[in-house]
C-alpha cells in the first residue's frame, strides 16, 4: 500500500473546505466569529501542504485519553478561546428553577451526582441545539454539570496553553458515553451506543499499523483499559506483547523505546470511589493533572523526543455543559445498521498537541475529532482510512507546524502532587447526607457504584475469558 | 515479685538447663523479660501505631522517646521495616491477611464496597477493586479459628458510639467484659467513623477484621473477638487461660498518633503514641502469658506519607504493584508504604537487639503463621518453596523473623501444613 491513494492526505483539504463552509453556515452561532484573537491562529493552516509523511519529523504519535470532561467545564479561562463566559450562565433545572454556572471549589465533589453522560441524556442536553438541557437530567439542586474550573486548578494544562497548543474545536466522536467513544479513537467507528461488554469487529489502528508493518502499542493505567483492549478488541488489538502496564511506559519512554503509535489510557476502576486519576468523576483532577505530567516528563527527557507529538485528549463530555452544538459526521454502513447512530458528534471535549512539532502557545480553530487523528496516523504511517470520515475530518497534522524547525523547548511544569489527593470522597458524601432529600443522596449513590459495576464486570469477563493480565 | 514464685521459677529454669538469667522478669527492669518458659512463642500482641516514618519516631529528635528509646532496650529494633501501602486500611488488611492494596483500601474504604470479582490468582490475590472480602479469601482469623486457637482484636473506643452498645451482651454471663457489638459500617454504606469525635475515636479502617465476611457475617462470633480495649484488655490479660494467643491492638485516632489534635482535647501525635505504649506495655509484660512466652510487636501501619519525602512510598521484599492499584503502585506515589520501623519485646529477645534485615507486613504475618504452624497467607507465601533449604532473602520476598531477632532464644515452631 503507498502513501499516496490513502485518501487522507491532499483531498482532505477539498473536501474540509466545503465542510467548514457548511459549519460556518449552519453553527454559526458557534463563534467562529468570536475566533482568533491570537496572532497565528488563522484557519490557513489547514490549507497548508503537508510535507512528505517520512519526512514530516513526526516519528512516534503518543494519544492519552482522558475522561468526561467538556471543553468549556475545564477551558472558560483561556483568552482568546472559544468558551462560554460560565460565570454568566443560566440554566433551568427539572422543576424549572434558574441555575447558575458556579467555580468548582472542590477538585472530586463526591457529595454530587456524576452527571448523565449517556447517548439518550446527550440529546437531552442538546434539546435539538438549544444546548440548554444539561441539568434536566441531574437531581434538582444538584449544579455539577454546569460548574467549572480555572487555570489555577489545572496547573498542568495552565503550562500547555501557555506552551503549545490548545484545540477548541474538538468534538468527539459520537454522543454517547465511554465505550462508543473509545472505539472511535481505536477504530474511528463503533457498533454500540451503550457500555454493555461486546466484541468489536471491525479494523482497528492496531490493524492498520500491522498491515504496514509499523508498530502500536497500548499503555493501560489499571486492568479496566487492559480488558477493554484485551477481550473487546480481541483479535483487532496490538498483540499481548505490546499491551503494556502504565509503568512500562516510563521505562519504555526513558529508554527511547516508543512504539510508531502509543495509546497510553489512564487509571478507570476508582471513578466511583474517587481514587482514579482519569478526570472522570468522582477523581480528584489534581491526580489526572499529575499523571499527564509524568507523561510529559516522560516524553521531553526522551531521547525520542524530538521526533514525538504528544495528543491529549477526553473521550467525552461527561454531561458537563459546553455551549457549541456538534455538527454531523458520516457513520459506516456497519455502524448504521449496529446503532441507528444519526452521526451526530460528541460535545466538545479539552484536546491539546504537545512537541516539537507544535505551534506555541497557540489555539487550534480548525474543527477536528478523533477521525482527524487517525488520519494523521494512517497519513503518516501509509495505511487506508479507518471508519467512515477519512475525507471528513480534518488530518490532524494541518494543525501542526511544519514550516519552522522542530523547536526541542519544553520546559517543566509546576505540577504539586500529594497523597492527600483523591483521598477523601465518601467522608464528604457521608456529611453532606442531611443536606440532601434521600430520593437524591440514593441517586447520587447510585451514580457512584454504577461505573465501578461496569470497569469491574469488563475485567471479570476479561478474567472469565481466560485472558491473563501480565504481572 | 513475689519470692516465692521467683524461687519456684529459678528451680524450674534450672530444671530446663537454661543459665544466665540475670535481669528476672517484672516490668521494672529494662529487659524483655525473662528467658521463655517453653520453646513455643505462645501469645503474641501487635499493636499498630499511624503513620510516622521511620525518622520521625526512632530519629534523634524524636517526640516518643519511651517508644524511641525504651522499648528497643528492652528488646529488638527493627530498623527496616516497611509499611506495604497508603492510605491506612490497605496495610491493615495485608498484616492479617496477605491480599494486597486495591484502589479503594488504599482510600480506607470511606464506603464500604462489597464488589470484589470472584477470582483468586495464583499468588492468592482477590482480583478486582472493592472493601468487603469474601469468605473465599483466608485471613488469620479464620486460620485461627479452624486450628482452636484464641485471638481477639481490642480496638480503643469501639462503641462509644451508643448505637453499638448492647444492652443484651451487657447483661449476659457469657461475657461479661463486652457490651459492645463489633463496629463496622453497613455494607455498601458509609463509614462514619473516617474522623474522630469527642467521645468516639475509634475508626473502623484501622480494624482490619471488619472488611471480612467470615468474621462480620457471624454475629455473635464477631462481638466476642472484636472488643472494645478498655471493656476487656486488662482483665483478660490477668490469666493465661483469658489472655487471647493472638491479641490485635488498635489504640484510637488520638492514642495511635493519627490526630496531633485530638477530638476530644487531648495531645495525639507521638505524645499520644508514647502515653499509651506507657500505660499498656509495662500491663502487658507482667501478664503471665506474656512472660510465660509473649512477643509484642509495634509498628506502624504506614509512613508520614508526605510527598515531598519520596522515601515515604518505599518498599521492600519484593512487594509489586497491580493493575488494580492506581497507577499500580501500592504506595499511590509509590511501590509501597515507607519504611516505619517496629520493635519487638519477648523473653526470645535479648534486650538492645538491632536488626537491618528488611521486614515489612507480609513477613509479619509470615511470622505469626510460623508462630502458630499455620499456612502462609497471600503475599506472606511469596518465594516460599517447598523443603526450601536456601535461606530466605529479604530483598526479593517477606521473610520471617529469624536468628537476628530472637537473639536469645530461637523458638521452635509447630510443623506447618505443606505448601
């Protein structure tokens, strides 16, 4: 296969023209008029002529997926962004009551419900665009969905902004909760709409880069991704050798030793108990600031570093409010008949590109989604197109800058770390009890346990399927 | 001591060949005692102390100097003894059972979890996250419990809280020093005892027995072995026939050094660790049982735990991490709990030992299983290889407590089942 009848290099830029004209004609709304404030910022990048994939100095593609955070939950504080103004924000809740849009003073709130974030309660926060819907599906008095953060309580993605470049047009890839969203980073398409435990039959990126001989790796932070990538993708995954612990990917980093393609997915089992470091609630987002971190730190002290584009990015909005309507996207055949999915994307979630490949301090306008990063891969690489969007999403690499030399600077960021963080959940939930009507402490209980029943029953089917996690 | 029997002693020491005895039992020597009235180790009191590093409490500028400095005169200290993970429940739970830390052990459990799956890995390990353990994970209690052997778990200020307290057990003959029912959190339900009061500091994520169903879910077999200290501790200790084989010790929030500022207005901290060990320890030690043939260890459950000594997430003998662990790491920052020290006092022990053997709370358990001819549980059975001649090595597995330890006399130990 040659690199050059992938479909995902210059006909990308046709096609991406007439769909940006079409957003800017349906969304506008949106704000891509309230765009580019920074100086660089322009869409012309994206009209820019990549280089040759061999020669684009991008030689290891790291992606860290976090969890259900939305865009403007997390990035309202950065100037010259796209972003609600959230301190100004007013929604209804389910008893018709004004609700607005609070500073989260706590980093785990294990006292409130984890909001909806499935495919049916998606379209209840869309409510057909209006995008008003987030706290109709929330207990009433519970404001979770529409509270949000600052640059002090992200002090790692305080020192990206400020170094590389943020994206505020980076939807994801259906929406719905984890598991479908997953598959679109891996497959750039799914079968299901739901978390239930299924077997996935379609290409992979693993296959991709096996069919070209290139090498993947995945990287899991506890045995809810090592399952996931070990039973669900089985016989689509990168192999039982290259399905590695978190830890060896420290080792693996320090020592030069990064596959072509790295997904590194964080720490999952503890959402319900707060002790997980993958921002989905109830964690402590200090902990998934601290571990993407180490991941950095990992990466800019390699000796693969100059060679490497590091891609964080969020599987989903979590329920948390954003206030840009997603537009469509084509859906496979396959996906179609599996899911009845109307191709509409998720919410926009924080997606950030990290190296020496990457414009500094920078925002990316250009509207991208997971599709865009396969594409990237398969562009680079030399593989076909996955999924259904190879000419609809944006190649990932348009955001880059290939015109300046690769610019080695990455400097360490202040990132504390204590191991009082993701302690204390339950103690807090215990004496917020009397402050709450039992209907909604039982709902807010209920939305605890219902993610640990979910990781621990994959790994138990995982387990019951005879697969063995390394030790 | 009464002459009489002091006499009586000196006859009867003689009578077993054993010479030398110059420091004569009591608690007003500084020795550990005197030498051991039979071969076995007999009855064997742990009492966990929370979290200080090793610096922090044995360091030149310590706040416990009876603890610091007292106690290793009158017996062993050992200087490399780690703590297996953070926060405090995890390494409770591996002292009397073997299971590592999980994601939410290692948050103490402030919600009771009862969601482990239902595997057992080869190295004796329940898989998945959860609080409860399941009556197909052995612990110690259940060895001891299948073997006829006495144990209890006194735990300070258990059921001051009053809903605890039963009326019924306090009018029964049958046992008379409990009121109190065992004090553990609903199942699935929210333990509220994860910050002291006033007048209840009794935290059950230091009461290791509570996150077993095969104490919890028997009643009454619960409420007689999990006790209230100051119900029970002193008067059982008055007879060797009421002094339990194995006694688990959990002073409360304040008195364990856990609060610097207690609840109820007292001074906790190292003060609080050094006014307990001072009241129970000399108590302990003029127990018959304990001069019979005691050993009293006590350790920490873990390290200050303070990030910016990365010491405080060290491990030792071989410990790893699993997937089930954030980030694999059992320490949370790091493999493992830090290193806290213990000190041991017996008639076995040759009071001012050292030892730099690295130990940590598997080779605890491991050491009691030794102790009482019982099979090694979880991690304690780590490295063990049948009919192994070749000594244990610190370093790589727990190893039990040896010849530097019992540096007067090494006991013997009952015939163990085969691995």
């Amino acid at each position: 296969m040659g690199n050059n009848d992938n479909g995902a290099g210059k006909p990308v830029d046709l096609t991406r023209r007439k769909v940006l004209a079409g957003i800017a004609a349906t969304a506008g709304a949106a704000g891509l008029a309230a765009c580019g404030s920074s100086g660089d910022s322009s869409d012309d990048s994206a009209t820019q002529p990549l280089p040759e994939p061999e020669a684009s100095g991008i030689d290891h593609i790291v992606v860290v997926m976090m969890e259900n955070r939305s865009f403007d939950h997390y990035f309202s504080w950065v100037p010259g962004a796209t972003t609600a103004n959230m301190s100004k924000l007013k929604l209804l809740d389910s008893d018709g009551g004004t609700v607005s849009g609070r500073h989260l003073t706590d980093y785990q709130n294990c006292q409130l419900a984890d909001p909806d974030h499935g495919y049916d309660g998606g379209r209840t926060h869309l409510n057909g665009g209006k995008m008003d819907g987030f706290l109709l599906t929330q207990p009433v008095g519970d404001d979770f969905p529409i509270g949000f953060y600052t640059a002090d309580d992200l002090p790692f993605y305080k020192g990206v902004v400020e170094n590389f470049t943020l994206c505020d047009r980076y939807f994801t890839g259906i929406l719905g909760p984890t598991q479908p969203n997953r598959y679109y980073m891996h497959a750039g398409q799914t079968d299901k709409k739901s978390n239930d435990i299924t077997f996935f039959s379609q290409p992979t990126v693993w296959d991709g880069l096996k069919g070209v001989g290139r090498s993947g790796r995945y990287y899991y932070g506890d045995l809810a991704g090592w399952a996931l990538v070990s039973l669900e993708f089985a016989g689509h995954n990168p192999g039982v050798t290259n399905i590695r612990p978190y830890s060896q990917f420290l080792s693996d980093a320090a020592s030069g030793d990064l596959a072509d393609v790295t997904y590194i997915d964080p720490s999952m089992l503890g959402e319900g108990a707060g002790t997980s470091n993958d921002d989905h609630p109830l964690a402590d987002i200090r902990k998934g600031q601290v571990l993407l971190n180490e991941i950095y730190d990992a990466l800019r002290s390699s000796p693969a570093w100059e060679k490497t584009l590091l891609i964080i990015n969020y599987d989903e909005w979590g329920g948390f409010y954003d206030h840009v309507e997603p537009p469509f996207a084509p859906v496979t055949y396959e996906e179609y008949q599996a899911t009845g999915n109307d191709g509409r994307l998720g919410f926009r979630v924080p997606c950030m590109a990290i190296g020496p490949r990457v414009k500094r301090g920078h925002i990316a306008k250009q509207q991208i989604d997971p599709n865009s990063i396969l594409n990237m891969i398969a562009w680079r690489f030399g593989f076909a197109p996955l999924g259904a969007r190879g000419t609809t999403s944006m190649n990932f690499a348009h955001i880059l800058d290939f015109k300046s030399a690769p610019n080695l600077d990455a400097p360490a960021f202040n990132v504390p770390d204590d191991a009082s963080y993701g302690q204390s959940c339950s103690s807090q939930l215990s004496s917020a009890k009397s402050t709450m009507t039992p209907e909604r402490y039982a709902e807010v209980q209920r939305r605890h346990a219902e993610h640990i029943e979910e990781w621990q029953g994959l790994v138990q089917a995982a387990l019951d399927a005879g697969l063995v996690p390394p030790n | 001591m009464d002459k009489r029997f002091g006499l009586a002693l000196r006859t009867l020491l003689a009578a077993l060949g054993l010479v030398g005895l110059a420091a004569c039992g009591g608690s007003s020597g500084a020795g550990g005692g005197s030498t051991p009235q039979t071969d076995n180790v007999g009855h064997v009191f742990v009492i966990v102390m929370e979290n200080k590093s090793y610096d922090k409490t044995f360091g030149p500028d310590t706040a416990a100097p009876y603890l610091a400095t007292q106690l290793p005169k009158m017996g062993a200290l050992l200087e490399n003894y780690y703590a297996t993970g953070h926060a405090s429940l995890d390494n409770y739970i591996s002292m009397v059972s073997g299971q590592g830390p999980n994601a939410d052990t290692q948050a103490d459990c402030a919600v009771v979890f009862d969601s482990f799956l239902s595997n057992i890995d080869s190295d004796g390990q329940i898989q998945g996250l959860s609080c409860m353990y399941p009556d197909t994970v052995p612990m110690l209690a259940d060895q001891f419990r299948a073997a006829g052997i006495s144990w209890k778990g006194y735990m300070q200020d258990m059921g001051n809280d009053p809903s605890r307290y039963d009326s019924a057990l306090a009018a029964s003959d049958t046992r008379p020093q409990g009121p109190r029912t065992c004090g553990h959190a609903a199942i699935g339900g929210v333990d509220n005892t994860q910050s002291a009061t006033a007048d209840d500091q009794y935290a059950m994520r230091h009461n290791p027995f509570m996150y077993f169903h095969s104490v919890i879910d028997d009643q009454p077999y619960c409420d007689e072995h999990v006790v209230n200290l100051d119900d029970a501790f002193a008067e059982d200790l008055k007879r060797i026939d009421t002094t339990p084989a194995f006694s688990f010790i959990t002073p409360n929030l304040c008195d364990d050094g856990h609060d610097s500022s207690c609840a109820d207005g007292e001074v906790g901290g190292l003060t609080g660790i050094d006014r307990f060990l001072q009241k129970w320890i000399p108590i302990i030690m003029a127990s018959p049982a304990y001069q019979k043939d005691g050993l009293i260890i006590v350790t920490y459950d873990e390290s200050s735990n303070s990030a910016s000594n990365s010491g405080d997430m060290d491990a030792c003998c071989g410990e790893k991490g699993t997937g089930w662990q954030l980030l694999f790491k059992p320490g949370i920052l790091g493999p493992g709990g830090g290193r806290v020290g213990a000190v041991l006092i017996s008639p076995f022990i040759k009071p001012g030992t050292v030892s730099t053997l690295a130990y940590n709370h598997y080779s605890l358990l491991r050491s009691v299983e030794d102790i009482f001819g019982l099979d090694y549980l979880g991690h304690a059975k780590e490295g063990n290889t049948a009919n192994s001649v070749s000594p244990c090595e610190h370093d790589k597995q727990p190893c039990s407590f040896g010849t530097d330890i019992y540096t007067r006399q090494m006991p013997s130990f009952p015939a163990r089942p085969a691995d």
